[in-house]
C-alpha cells in the first residue's frame, strides 16, 4: 500500500512535470514568436516611418516649386524612387479633352508622345475609372494599346492624378521585360504619393493662375493708371461725407484740393457747396448720374462736374475743365456778332455815304454861287468840313467791313509820313515828339492812298494819346525786310502765316504808359478803347486796312514803359530781290526799343 501511495505521487509528480515542461515549451514558442512578430512589425513600422518621412519631405519639396514642368518632373523622378522602378511618364488633361504626354522618363524618353482618350489603353482606362491599376505583364494585358509595341516594358503601375472629383492626369511607372513586379505595397504607396502629387499639382495651377490673374490686373491698373494720368478731366473719389479718397487726372497738380482724408466740401464756397452736396444726395438716392456747371473757387476755370454713385457710401466726382470750350463758344458768338454789325456797318455806311455825297455837291454848289465875302461863306466851310469828317467815318466803316471803294496804287511810303507827320505837328497833338527815321530808296507799296494814309495817322495819334502829359516820345521808322517772321516777343495779328518774300515795315513807336496783355488782346476789337473818349473804330479799321493790302501787324507793349507797333505791307520790287539796295538810314538817332 505504501508502495501503491509512493508509485501514484510519483506518477501524478511526473505527469504534473511534463505538463508544465510542456507548458512552459509551449509558451518559450509562443513567445518567440511574438518577439518575431514584434520584430516583423517593428521593421515594418519603421519601413513605413521611412515612407512617410520620405513622402513628408518629398511633399514639401513638390509644395515649394512654382513653375508646372518642375512640379511634374519632381512628381515622376520622386515616383520612381518610391517603386525603385525605372520608366515611367504623366499625363495631363489639355483644353481638347484628350491627355497629352507631359513627361517621360527611360523607354518613353524616346520618341513616344501618343495621345489617349478616355477608355483607350491604360492610361484612358485609370482617366475612365478614376481608380489605380497595377498589371504584371502588359504585353499579356487584355487591354493593351495596340499602338504601343510588345516586348519594351513587363510589369507597369498606373495611378489618376486628381482635382477635387475630377481626374485631371495620370501617373504611371514600370519594369523593364523580365524584371521585378510590383506589389500591393507599392501600389498602396503609389496612391498615397498620388494623392500627395495632386494637391501639389493643384497648389501650383492655382498658383500660377492667381500670379497670372495679378499680372493681368497689374497690366490693368498700369493701363489705367496711364490713361487717368493722360485724361484731361479731374477724378475724385469721395465717401459720403465727400471726404477724398482718390484723386486722379492731370487736373490734380492745377486746383488747390486738400490731402486724401480731408473733405472737398470745406474747400467749397456756401453756394457751391449746397450745388455739390445736392448733387451727392440725388446720386446716392437714385443712382443715376448728375450733372452741374460751376466756376472753381478763385480761379477763372470753369468745369462740367459728373457725380456717380458708387454703391452706397462712395461716389465719383469728374471734373472737366470747359473753360476753353467756353470761351471759344463766347468767341464764336463774338464773331458772328462782328459779322453782323460788319455787314450792317457796310450797308449803314453805304447809303450814308450816298447821302453825303449829295450833300457835299450841294455844299460846294452853294460855296461858287456865293460871294467871296459873304458871310455865310463861313457856315458853309464849316457844313462842308463837317460832311468830310462823316465821309471818312463812312470810309472807315467800309474799310472794316471790307466794302471800301478803293483804288490801289504805288505809293512812296516815306514821303506819305512825311506828309501826315506836317499836319499832325501842325495840329498839336499834345506834347509829342516825333522823331523819324526812314529808310532811303524805299521801295513802293500798293495801296489805296486814303486808307493808307488813315493807318498812319491812326498809329500815330494813338502813340501820341497814349503819352503822359508831361509828353514824350513817338518815333516813326520804316525798313524793308524778308519774310517768314520768326516775332517771339510779339503778337502777329492779322497776318499770321505771312509767305516769304520782301515788306516794307512801318514801326511806331511811344514811350507812353503801354498796356497789359489783355489790353494787347483786346485792341483790335471794334469800339474797344483805352480812352476816356474814344471815337470812330480805331484801330479795328486799321486791323482791316492792312489786312486788306496782304500784311499783318505785330504788337508789343510793356505797361509804364511803351509800346511798339511794326505793319508789314508787301514791297514792290522791279528786278531780284537778292539786288535789294542796302539802306541808307538818315543822320537821326535810331529808337530805343520800347519793351
């Protein structure tokens, strides 16, 4: 029995012993096995640390390029690294809805540029399927494009690359004939690089068309700014407060406007600005444009204003400036009033003339029949020199309307100066002194004598009025000188475009108190005087009497110092002109000039 006991403990001990050797056997494999798998999966977890560390990088690289054939070139090189693969190409998505080879690498390098359409060969089939597709052997592909030749390439892996839902291009690489194959690994790394590819692929279309899209409005505002900076008009922009917010135009460096910021409607007269501020409030209200004529503060400029809403808080002030327009409108209006009074003057001064035609034979009649020393002798002079003084009046206003009788001539221009300076010292004109200095061998001009003779008597008593009355100096000269003028210093009225040739020039000059520019431009205006008592029409007459003979007038004058008046009246000459005699001036001093 103590045998039986002692046999079964030491049976039950051995069994309990190989059950726990067995166990504990069991448990050295299973855990070498799971320290194999951890090490299996450490090295796999690690190879996929790699993959991402080598997508992170190869991601940012692709993100940082601009230019699209960089990106695509970096894509594939950086495809085939992953898959250790050697060929591969891209294709994109053009505007003919077809894919076009952009980049090829190895076989494909060399003369292959085929184009697929959705559905054709593989390329066609990943674009139709939006799916990757990995074939072992392509020449054994039931798919296969017949275009491409068997025998270059085995194992080949393709991927879409993509734009939101839409496939915009495909990737694909591949094995040399008899090479390696790819797995699902790769293909699985491939669609994650894919997709990495794409938003880089994305990032630099939208790149390139965002810079694209500034070029074109940089081009714009260029553009613009050009032609706001060539405009004339003057552009405000405003807010509602008519604060500046943009000025453009030429017009920016002429009016005084504040800086950007500060209101245009403090810089406005009261009357003004309720025009302006009414004009804003009826734009804003109804948007449509207003319109108003104003005169600038200050100045002489008159503008067209346009103000347009911008929405509900701007607007857009243009300013033209129509002070030009204007005053050529008045000029205008000035002419066609001359024209008028011209022509009634003609018709008034004709039948004037007939009338005192009459009475002057009438006159004359009465004059032979009375006796020398009867007394009314006297009244009948005087009637009759009263008569004359309103014939030349009449002529006057012919000669200004261009109507005058006239019958031209040679005349000796000197000899008529000497004439009517005789007659002009032997009536007193004032304090003048007339000093003459006439050129010798002069030739003649052709001219209607009276109306000749009224242009220097006119000259000369309006240099002689024109002297203070302490008196001075009128000094009367003549030449004779080749045309064109080149006259900077002076105003050629009259004659502007004088042809080229020989005239003789008439120059008076006075060491009077001269006048301003705007009197200079103003002197040959009909009635126009400077004159406490002006009478008859001046030297608009004079204006017309040497238009009429083919000259011209130059004026220049300097207030408080003279003035100087140069005529030039065609010379007729017999013979060259290049045998014009050299002058032989007489012994007086010669002027100085009045400027």
């Amino acid at each position: 029995t103590y045998l039986l006991c002692v046999a079964t403990a030491l049976f039950f001990f051995v069994d309990t012993y190989e059950h726990v050797l067995h166990r504990w056997r069991m448990n050295e494999s299973q855990l070498r096995e799971s320290n194999e798998q951890l090490r299996i999966n450490s090295a796999r977890l690690r190879a996929q640390n790699e993959v991402l560390a080598t997508l992170q990088q190869i991601t940012v690289d692709l993100l940082n390029r601009r230019e699209l054939g960089d990106v695509l070139s970096a894509i594939l090189d950086r495809a085939l690294f992953l898959c250790q693969a050697r060929n591969g190409f891209i294709y994109l998505l053009e505007a003919d809805n077809l894919m076009h080879l952009r980049v090829p690498r190895g076989v494909f390098a060399a003369d292959y540029s085929e184009v697929f359409s959705k559905g054709v060969g593989l390329t066609g089939k990943i674009w139709a399927q939006g799916e990757p597709l990995l074939v072992t052997n392509y020449d054994e592909w039931a798919g296969r494009d017949e275009r491409i030749a068997t025998g270059q390439f085995g194992a080949i892996l393709g991927v879409p690359l993509s734009s939101g839902q839409e496939v915009v291009g495909v990737l694909v690489v591949t094995h040399d004939r008899g090479g390696a194959t790819f797995s699902n690994e790769d293909l699985q790394l491939l669609t994650n690089f894919a997709e990495m590819a794409s938003i880089a692929l994305d990032n630099v279309r939208l790149l390139n068309a965002a810079e694209e899209e500034l070029a074109v409005r940089i081009r714009a505002e260029a553009r613009n700014e050009a032609l706001l900076r060539a405009i004339p008009d003057l552009i405000m922009q405003v807010d509602r407060q008519g604060n500046y917010l943009d000025v453009r135009g030429q017009e920016q460096g002429v009016l005084p406007l504040a800086s950007l910021g500060q209101s245009l409607l403090t810089e406005l007269p009261p009357a003004l600005r309720r025009k302006v501020e009414g004009a804003m409030d009826r734009a804003l209200s109804t948007h449509n444009m207003q319109q108003f004529v104003c005169q600038w503060p200050q100045t002489e400029r008159h503008y067209e204003v346009r103000v347009i809403a911008l929405g509900e808080a701007e607007l857009l002030f243009i300013w033209r400036d129509i002070s030009e327009q204007l005053q050529t409108e008045r000029a205008l209006r000035e002419k066609h009033k001359m024209e008028s009074l011209g022509m009634l003057a003609g018709g008034i001064a004709h039948d004037f003339n007939n009338m005192l035609t009459s009475i002057l034979s009438q006159a004359s009649l009465v004059a032979n029949q009375l006796p020398a020393d009867d007394k009314l002798q006297k009244n009948v002079g005087r009637m009759v020199i009263s008569a004359e003084r309103a014939s030349d009046l009449t002529r006057q206003l012919l000669a200004y309307a261009g109507k005058a009788d006239v019958k031209p001539e040679l005349i000796d221009l000197n000899k008529l100066v000497r004439d009517n300076v005789s007659m002009l010292e032997s009536m007193n004109i004032g304090k003048a002194t007339i000093e003459l200095n006439l050129r010798q061998k002069l030739p003649p001009v052709q001219a209607a004598r009276g109306q000749l003779q009224q242009l220097v008597m006119n000259l000369v008593i309006n240099a002689a009025e024109a002297l203070p009355e302490s008196g001075g100096i009128v000094r009367i000269a003549t030449s004779l000188e080749m045309g064109p003028f080149a006259l900077p210093e002076t105003q050629l009225i009259g004659g502007v475009g004088l042809p080229a040739g020989p005239y003789i020039c008439l120059e008076v000059r006075d060491t009077g108190r001269g006048m301003s520019p705007d009197t200079v431009e103003r002197i040959f205006d009909p009635f126009f005087t400077t004159k406490e008592t002006g009478h008859g029409l001046g030297l608009s007459a004079t204006l017309g009497i040497v238009s009429s003979f083919g000259g011209g007038i130059a004026v220049s004058s300097t207030p408080a110092i003279g003035s100087l008046f140069r005529v030039y009246l065609p010379a007729q000459l017999d013979g060259n002109v290049d045998n014009i005699p050299e002058p032989e001036i007489n012994n007086q001093p010669a002027p100085e000039d009045a400027s």
